[in-house]
C-alpha cells in the first residue's frame, strides 16, 4: 500500500494522523497544513472549508502500475492509454460517507516530447448508483480554456456500479517533436444524469520539448611524473651569533 501525500508540506499522510479533504475537490491534507496555509493547496481550488478524510484514503492501491493500459486512443495531441482497476468497496458508516467525487493525478505535470507520464484517475460513489459514462476532457491554456477532446473511458450506456471507489490508470505519451504550445489542463467527469455530472479539479500538464543534453564531463587532467634524480634541499642556515646589546645575549 502506498500512503497519499499532502500537497502543502509534501509528507505522507499516515492513519494515526488527522487528515482532512477539501470540501470542493476532495484533495486530502493534514489538518495543521490546511489551518495553516487557511485553505486547499490543490491548482484552482479555493475552497476554505474541510470535512473529515475516511478510511478509503488509505485504502487506494500502488499508484505504480506494471501492467499496459489496454485502450490506446488519440486525445489532443497525446495518446491516452487506460484501463480499470479493482474497484475498492465502501467501509464506512452511511452516516460519514461523502457525496460523490472524482479525482485526477498525475506523477508530475510536465512531460517531454517522446516520453511517457502515469496517472491515476478515480471516482466514487457512497451507495449504489447508476452512471452513465465516465469521461476525460481535454483543454489549453490556463487563463482561457478552450476545448480540445473528450474521450470516454467507459462504455456507453448507463451501468449500475456498487457503493465505493471506482479507480482507473491512465497514461499520456507524447509526440515524438512539439512546437511550443500552452499548458493543457485535464478533467475527469462522471456522468450520471442530463444535469449531474461530478467533476474533478483541472489538473495541468505542460507538454515542453526535450531537454538538450548535458555536456559530459571534462576530462581529467594529465598527471605529470618528473624523471630523472630529486633536487638536493638547500642546506639549512647556520644560526645567527647574537651580535652586542641584542636582548637574546
């Protein structure tokens, strides 16, 4: 099991802890880092209020993961690859249970021209519910959004999903050359009726092209050995006799 980590002071949030979430977003935090910073820390939220983290942050799986996606589709100028994960199941009180959430990370937020970034979608729902697709947008620019792509990540149709948390892993590669370009901003969404939908916060994601390479090192410089016999030392000087009225006489 890996621990989540809280966004504001970068340390893991461990169960003997008190950790909050963001009653916007649902990003956790200690409670001190969220008192102290008088807010959420994630990208776009600015949500003041907190409610108490359950025992499914706790309970998420490896964000690592070995296996391949199996869906590779074009999504904006990426190759989206997901696939679903075990659900988890519901283990709390009804009466502690959240509403509906959906979450989005990613290992980092930049990634270079031909490489690869993992990243983990997730999305809950405390009783028994009926969605009828889970989506991923696409935008750029973070000042101005404007709309690139939509995939589904489920199929269509309305499906009947069990009480609990609903993960998937996803993977963004990126073209082998890009010209420089705005920020893009992903979003995950559940929706589960004409007029309910359940958003997560955007996440941005800055597709830079690669680094140049790094000069190697200099070389080491050349030792130089001296051949041939050691010049003899100068003969020590003989002491000085102290001369009349000198103080040492």
């Amino acid at each position: 099991m890996s621990s989540p980590r809280c966004p504001y002071c970068l340390d893991d949030l461990l169960p003997e802890q008190e950790s909050v979430r963001c009653a916007k977003c649902r990003t956790p935090h200690h409670r001190t880092c969220f008192q102290e910073y008088g807010g959420c820390v994630a990208f776009g939220c600015t949500s003041a209020e907190e409610v108490v983290a359950g025992l499914s942050l706790f309970l998420r799986p490896k964000f690592s993961i070995q296996a391949p996606p199996t869906h590779d589709t074009d999504f904006g100028p990426f190759v989206l690859g997901y696939r679903r994960l075990t659900p988890i199941p519901e283990v709390r009180p009804r009466s502690r249970r959240p509403p509906p959430y959906a979450r989005l990370a990613f290992k980092d937020r930049e990634l270079r021209e031909g490489k690869t970034l993992s990243g983990r979608g997730v999305f809950y729902v405390p009783t028994e519910a009926r969605v009828r697709r889970v989506e991923l947008h696409l935008y750029q620019g973070l000042s101005r959004p404007r709309f690139v792509a939509r995939h589904v990540l489920s199929k269509e149709g309305a499906a009947r999903l069990e009480e609990g948390s609903h993960p998937f892993h996803l993977e963004l590669r990126a073209p082998d050359a890009v010209p420089p370009m705005d920020p893009f901003l992903i979003e995950l969404a559940v929706v589960q009726g004409l007029l309910r939908v359940v958003r997560s916060a955007p996440l941005p994601v800055f597709l830079l092209q690669a680094r140049d390479d790094e000069p190697p090192p200099p070389p080491p410089l050349p030792l130089r050995i001296r051949s041939g016999p050691r010049p003899a030392r100068a003969a020590a000087r003989p002491a000085r006799a102290p001369a009349a009225g000198d103080p040492l006489a």
